[in-house]
C-alpha cells in the first residue's frame, strides 16, 4: 500500500512501481476527487486463473496531480476481470449518494451531458478503454444498491486489443457527429449472474484507439431511441470510465476527465 517498494512480485502490477506514485490495491477502494469518485473496481477477480493484483494510483506531473490505475491478471477471460473506473452519478451496483445532482435525469431530458478525456495507457494483454452509462427504470439520487432497475447498459468502445469483443453481434454502423461506430447488441446481460439483474447490453465500438476525445452522450441516446433500443422515460443514472481487463498487465493514467451537463 501507500509508496512502500519493499517487493516486486511477478503478479504485482506494473503501474505502482513508477516513480513517486502512491497505490491503493484493496478491492473496492474508493476515493472522491471533486464529482468524480475513482474506484478499484475488480468485480470479475474470482475468475482470476493465478495470483494477480490491481490498484488505483496517484502521482503529481509538473505539479499537476494525476490518477490512474493499474493492473496485472494472468491468462485470458473475454468475460471480464474487472473495471478500474471514474464513476460520476449514482451507480447502481453500489448505491449510495450521488456524486452531482445532475444524474439520475431522464433519458429524454439531457440538453447536454458531454464527456471529455484523454488517457496515456500503457497495456500488454486483451482489454479495452470504454466509457458506458447505465440507464435504470427510477431515480435514485440517494440510496441503497439497486441492479435489478438497470433496462440498459450502453457502453463506447474507444479502445480495445488482444480478444475484447462487445457482446453479441454488430447490428448497425451508425454516423454520431461525423464518426462512424459499429453497434452492438446483446440482450439479457447479466454480468456474474449472482444479482438477478438482466438488461440490454448496447456497445458503439470505433474502428481505430481514440485516447483523446469527446462524447456527446444524448447524441448517442436519441439515435438507440429511434432504434427502439431503449426507453426514453427510463434515466441515465451514471457516466463511468475504465478500463474492461480481460487478461495481461497494463497501466492507464488520467491525464484530463470532464463531465458537463446543462
């Protein structure tokens, strides 16, 4: 934990080994950074085939704070070891207090819920880096965990390599604001299955790694309402961001995250 180098075990993740960065490697580890919660989110690591590790870092650049994560899971699973992410709004699988007043809103409500960042990654192994929203049938700003009011999950594929792969199968290549995205389509997700929940699970994947960019998210939500993909009375309840570990090492600095909404 913390700065300590005592160690550098061969399931030990890479990342945390950088100079003066600082790491927090317990399962669900969560840390506020204004309306941003980060999160050692390792939801998938009972399917781990052999001693692995993951945590959330820190380290200041040019007097610049930054956060990132790292990770280091041996073997292959496309069914996902875990999310590191930036969590923004009201998570349904943990529950709690929202982290911005602005989400859980309607789908069909949002003028604007833009979401702006840049990572530097350094990533050996299958993964991708994918931006999502989770869309719940109520409105929760403060509460205990609720997966089974998830109707959707709509995740951006901005990045991806080894065996990553959406769920289901392409069912359309869609133009957003001059960028072409295959959609995919898979329903009765259900994640690790223990929760009940079941939902509609939609991916727009890009051809090419976006590690700079920009999402216009009601974009995205007004072209699954005229597919009938989702409903626009339910609510997008949260934004988050990481990074889906399918197997292999890797490191992933935030150098710039912004969500805005009006």
């Amino acid at each position: 934990m913390g700065a300590c180098r005592l160690r550098h075990d061969a399931h030990n993740a890479p990342g945390k080994f950088g100079p003066d960065v600082s790491s927090e490697c317990n399962n669900g580890y969560a840390i506020a950074d204004g309306p941003y919660r980060y999160e050692n989110n390792q939801w998938g690591r009972d399917k781990s085939q052999g001693p692995y590790e993951q945590c959330l870092l820190k380290r200041t650049v040019n007097g610049k704070q930054e956060r990132g994560w790292t990770w280091n899971f041996p073997g292959t699973d496309s069914s996902v070891f875990s999310y590191p992410e930036i969590i923004f709004g009201w998570k349904p699988w943990t529950g709690g207090k929202t982290t911005h007043a602005s989400l859980p809103t309607r789908v069909g409500d949002f003028k604007k819920l833009t979401l702006i960042y840049e990572v530097e990654s350094q990533i050996t192994g299958s993964y991708n880096l994918a931006p999502e929203v989770w869309l719940t049938k109520r409105s929760v700003k403060n509460g205990p965990a609720s997966p089974t009011s998830i109707s959707a999950e709509v995740m951006f594929w901005v990045d991806s390599g080894g065996v990553a792969r959406p769920g289901g199968d392409v069912v359309a290549n869609v133009t957003v604001n001059g960028q072409t995205w295959e959609l995919w389509q898979q329903d009765g997700a259900a994640g690790d299955a223990r929760s009940g929940a079941s939902w509609r699970l939609l991916s727009y994947k890009l051809s090419s790694p976006q590690l700079k960019g920009t999402l216009d998210i009601p974009a995205f939500m007004r072209d699954l309402v005229a597919r009938q993909l989702i409903d626009p009375n339910h609510y997008i309840a949260t934004v988050e961001f990481g990074n889906e570990v399918t197997g292999g090492t890797g490191t992933t600095w935030v150098k710039h995250f912004e969500v805005q909404t009006e």
